[in-house]
C-alpha cells in the first residue's frame, strides 16, 4: 500500500494575537515606516502580514528622561543589569516628563490608524479584536507600560481610556509612585515593597473602568498585592518560567498558580534572556527553549491559559525567530511537540480574547 505525505497546515493561516511589543518606542528612535517592510526591528505590517501577526498589545513606554531616546538604552536589559550592578538604577520618572511624553506616542498610534487607510484599527473591545481577526484587519491594543504618566487623581487614566486605552502595566522594572519594578539583575521577583497607596487606588481604578492589568516587570510583593484588591483575571503579558530560567523577571510556580486560580494567562516571553537557563543575551538559541516554556506553562496553568506577549522591538529574539515574520516557524515547533491545531489557536489568540472579554465585557 502506497502512503500518502499529508500536506502540513499554513502556519500562517493560524493568526497570532501577541500581548506585548515595543514598536512605539522603536519607530520613534529609527525614523522606520510601520507600512513598509524594513530590516529594521522586528514588526512592520508586510511583516506581520507574513508571519501571520493579527495585532497586539502596542506598549507606550517613558524612557529614563536622562537617556537619549535613540539610544533605546533605557531599555536594554543588558545595559539595566550594569547599572543596578553599579546601583545607578533609574529613578522615578517625573510626571511631568511622563505624561506629555506618552500623550505624544499615543496620539502616534491614533494617527497610524488613521493613515492605514483601513488596514489598522485600534480596538476598544472584544467584539472589534474579534472582527479584526476574522477580517483581516491588524488589530492595535494600546497599553501603557508602567503608569508615570497617571496622576494620582486619575484624570489621566479616564483621559486615556477615553481615547482608547486598555491595559496598564503598573511599573517597569524601576520604581514609579505605584509600585516598585524588578531590576534584571536579580534571580529572584522578591525585591521590595508591594504596591503604594496610589497603586492601590489604581488597581481599583483600572477594575472599575475595565483596563486590563499587566503584572509583568512588578516585584513579588506588588504581585500578591494586586491579586488582594483585583477582581479581574491576573496577567502577566510577557514573563516565562522562573523554574526554567531564574530572572527577577519570570514566574514562581506560586505565581503561576495563583494565575490560575484567577482565570488569568500568563503570555510567553521570547526574551532570549528570559528563556535561557543561564540568563545570557545569545542569539543562538533554539526555538526548542521557547517551546520548553511553554510547555511548562501548559502544564501548570492549562492550554487555555497561555499565549505569546514577544517582546518584540525591546529585546534580543532567538535567530531561528528573528522577526514577526519567523512566527509559523515557533508554531511549526510547538506542533512537532504535539499541539494540535485547536491548541496552537487558543495560545495564538484565543486565549487573549477570553482574558480580554472577561477583563473588558464583550
């Protein structure tokens, strides 16, 4: 009897929902189009398109005001880890550096939108990420990626999410008026104090308004402190397995347990430095040590409970990846591990869009 080689599925035709990307910020320090396919950073819509990226989480971040913003050092988890080595970590960003700083690259993304020409929609709820998805239209999530740029009073998140706003991470990994982040020098996420009065008030803040709250980069006991006062799934947008590589920046299985209990996900970092065992910024590595994160995750939370958040455009990715356009060759990985279809689409996106709407309503 002759066998027949069934064809393998278009990997691309699987789209991929991601929760966490710096290209704001990026675009901003190399002058790049967004509509033209560049070699520069790691997403432009032609490369989207190719590698079967819907959209995503489009993190607004306030770089350290000292720092040239072309520089992108303000960002570099390298250049980080020296500088708490030295204890010359960042301080706090003003808010009056912060706030018109990231009124500016929010209004960027509202006007790449607008210049799509219907190609790119900012999305407010489950119901529009939804029909972008089935129609082909590159889905732009706005978030905020640490909250210097909220006042205490909160006029600005109301301003904010007026304008389109839907999830917060609370702090970068610096200290802010709400919390205090993880440096990346650190093995362990206990680094510190939980969250301020003024965090607490912005906890519920984004609880009664819907914003979706992002505890990647907060410390442990900022952590624990969110899960007390939230009445929302608890998310960590773009974090990995602290089991597996032991960074200030990944997961405890305590962690990783209570997010399951929540009904939150957690969204796999491709960070070669939060992938790897040992820590190190090396391009050469497999998209198997990816797969091994989450396959950890799988089994500690559920297949419905883990999605991708990149780090696209803010870190170093693993050669095999290089770009957004590399995505079917990870989920080409996971399938040579077993992931059937119907799994691979949940961590594509289905999952994010449960998280979502049970976060934002339908």
């Amino acid at each position: 009897m002759t066998s027949v080689l069934m064809p393998k599925p278009d990997m691309t035709s699987i789209p991929v929902y991601d929760g966490h990307n710096d290209t704001v910020l990026n675009l901003r320090a190399t002058g790049r189009s967004f509509f033209d396919r560049g070699v520069q950073g790691h997403i432009d819509l032609p490369r989207a398109r190719e590698g079967g990226l819907a959209g995503g989480f489009f993190a607004v971040f306030v770089p350290d005001p000292a720092t040239p913003p072309a520089t992108g050092t303000a960002r570099d988890p390298g250049a980080m880890s020296e500088r708490v080595a030295a204890g010359t970590l960042p301080p706090p960003v003003p808010l009056a550096d912060a706030q018109p700083y990231a009124m500016t690259e929010l209004a960027r993304l509202l006007r790449l939108e607008a210049e799509s020409g219907g190609t790119v929609r900012v999305v407010r709820t489950a119901t529009e990420l939804r029909r972008c998805l089935a129609e082909g239209v590159f889905a732009v999530q706005l978030h905020l990626e640490g909250a210097e740029a909220i006042d205490p009073g909160m006029d600005a998140l109301e301003v904010f999410y007026a304008a389109g706003l839907r999830s917060i991470g609370i702090v970068w990994s610096r200290p802010n008026a709400f919390a205090h982040g993880v440096p990346f020098g650190s093995p362990s996420p206990d680094t510190g104090p939980g969250l301020t009065d003024a965090g607490k008030d912005l906890v519920r803040a984004c609880n009664r308004l819907r914003i979706m709250l992002d505890l990647s980069h907060l410390n442990e006991q900022g952590f624990w402190d969110v899960a007390a006062i939230s009445d929302a799934p608890l998310v960590a947008t773009h974090s990995n397995a602290h089991a597996l590589c032991p960074s200030s920046r990944n997961l405890t299985d305590r962690q990783l347990d209570a997010i399951r209990e929540s009904s939150g996900m957690v969204g796999v970092n491709f960070h070669v430095g939060f992938l790897r065992p040992d820590g190190q910024r090396d391009p050469d590595t497999s998209l198997e040590i990816v797969a091994d994160h989450v396959d950890y995750l799988v089994q500690r939370l559920g297949p419905d409970k883990v999605g991708f958040g990149s780090d696209f455009d803010g870190a170093t990715m693993p050669a095999p990846l290089g770009d957004a356009a590399g995505l079917p060759r990870l989920l080409a990985t996971l399938q040579a591990r077993g992931y059937d279809d119907a799994t691979l689409t949940l961590l594509a996106h289905e999952n994010w869009l449960r998280v979502l709407e049970q976060t934002w309503g339908a």
